[in-house]
C-alpha cells in the first residue's frame, strides 16, 4: 500500500512539475495611479527557459481579469498546447480599453500598450517583438484587441475578436460608454474617434494579421457583418466568421480554440 502511494504521489509530482502555472501579478500603473492586477499563465515547458510568444486576452463589459480563467479553465492547458503565454489584464468593468478622452482617471490604452507589455517582457520570457505578440478578447474586449493592435501596430502583428462592439455609434446609450466619452450628442467626434469601424484606414497596406467571429443570435452580429464588408470594400486581408451562437460564454468558449490556432500559425511563420 505504501509503495502504491508512494507512486501516486511521484505522478502527481511529476505533473505538476511539467503543467502550466497561473500566477497573478499586480502592476502599479503611473497612468493611473492605482494598481492593477493580471493573470498571467505561462506553459509546462517554461522553465526551460526559452523565449515564449505572448497572447494578451481581454474580458468584456461587467468583467475582470479573472473572468477568462474562471469561465474557460481550459485555458491553462491551451497555454500547455501552444507553448505560449497568456496574460489576462483587468480592464475595468467598463473601460473600453482606450484612453478617456474626458476622464483622465481611465488611460487604459496607455496601461495596456505600454506599461503592461513592459512589465511582462521584463518579468517573463518573451519574445518582445511584434512577432511574438497577439491579443484578442470578448465584447468589450474585442473592440479593445482591435483598438489596440490598430493604434499600435509597432507592438502587436496579430488581432481577434469574438463578439466585439465594433461600431460604438450604434449604442450611444449602453455600457457605459458614454462616460469614457462623453455624451454622443455633445461629443460625436469622441464616438467617431475611437470606433474601430471609422479606423480602418490605420490598417491600410499594413502586414496585421485579424481575426473575428460573431454568433449570428448576437447583439453584435450587425455592426461584426459591418465591419467585415468594410474590410472586404478595403482589400485588407483578414479572417472573419459567423456561426450559431448569442452573447455568452458557451460562445466564447468555442470561440477562442478557432483564435489560438488563427494565432499559432502566426507565431509559428
């Protein structure tokens, strides 16, 4: 008997040696401020020391950084499958990932493109470069990943989206969003702005690789179709889907396993 758990015991042992680890670290943003805390999974085989590509995934609307891991476990063997490291900031429940232009209290583009990527590649083993960086999210998280990757194609070459809120026009009254930006009667250009339908244009001639989806029971699904034939109308190459599907975690849980092979494929070019 003792033997037989002695065994048991060195199996244990030995996965967990070789599994992924989920740390949660808290960074302490200038921007802002105030500190910020991220999930950060890093895969089985990190302690080999090798340099790791970094996917960056963001939560929705109502959310926090712990909603990735807590909703899709899974997660953490994906980390193990693609031998890659997945970070989980929080964003706020109703940041919208940009900086506010009217509440200096919400630099979220600030903290996201520049002191958590800094703080990442020095903590961990990255590779730092373009090549070795994509991000994507849900909701809110969509038209952050997008926004993002846009506005700062020197840090990421790889975007998705799943259920992203990619025409903030069309919703002047939900999700808080007028208190990023103000009211959209008083401040169209804010909406205008920082829309990732109206910035296209940024994309133009660029080598970004994008990926978004949308369940077609969504309320999202418009301004995602939307998005798509203006992409199409642009000649710039990306990879869009639609399927069965509502605004839910039963979507994005099938949702990411498509945008981690879109991105593996990516790092591994």
């Amino acid at each position: 008997m003792k033997r037989i758990l002695l065994v048991l015991f060195c199996i244990v042992s030995f996965l967990n040696v070789f599994a992924s680890k989920v740390d949660t670290l808290k960074i302490f943003s200038n921007s802002m401020q105030k500190t910020i805390a991220n999930i950060v999974i890093t895969p089985d085989s990190y302690q080999n020391k090798k340099n790791f590509p970094v996917l960056y995934l963001l939560h929705g609307a109502y959310g926090n950084y712990t909603n990735w891991i807590t909703k899709v476990p899974e997660i953490k063997k994906y980390a193990d499958t693609y031998q890659l490291i997945i970070v989980c900031p929080d964003g706020n429940p109703f940041s919208w990932y940009f900086d506010s232009p009217i509440d200096s209290s919400f630099k979220y583009e600030t903290y996201l493109s520049k002191e958590l990527i800094n703080e990442i590649d020095e903590k961990y083993n990255t590779i730092s470069s373009k090549k070795g960086r994509a991000i994507t999210g849900l909701s809110m998280g969509g038209h952050g990943a997008f926004y993002l990757t846009f506005r700062h194609q020197d840090i990421f070459g790889a975007a998705g989206s799943m259920s992203g809120g990619m025409n903030l026009e069309k919703f002047p009254t939900n999700w808080k969003i007028s208190q990023r930006l103000g009211s959209y009667k008083d401040h169209p250009e804010n909406w205008k702005n920082n829309t990732i339908i109206n910035m296209v244009d940024l994309v133009k001639e660029k080598n970004i690789k994008l990926i978004f989806d949308c369940g077609i029971d969504d309320t999202f699904y418009e301004v995602n179709k939307d998005l798509h034939q203006k992409l199409l109308q642009h000649n710039i190459p990306h990879n869009y889907s639609e399927r069965p599907g509502k605004h839910n975690w039963s979507y994005w849980k099938d949702a990411i396993q498509y945008h981690l092979v879109f991105f593996n494929t990516f790092f591994r070019s």
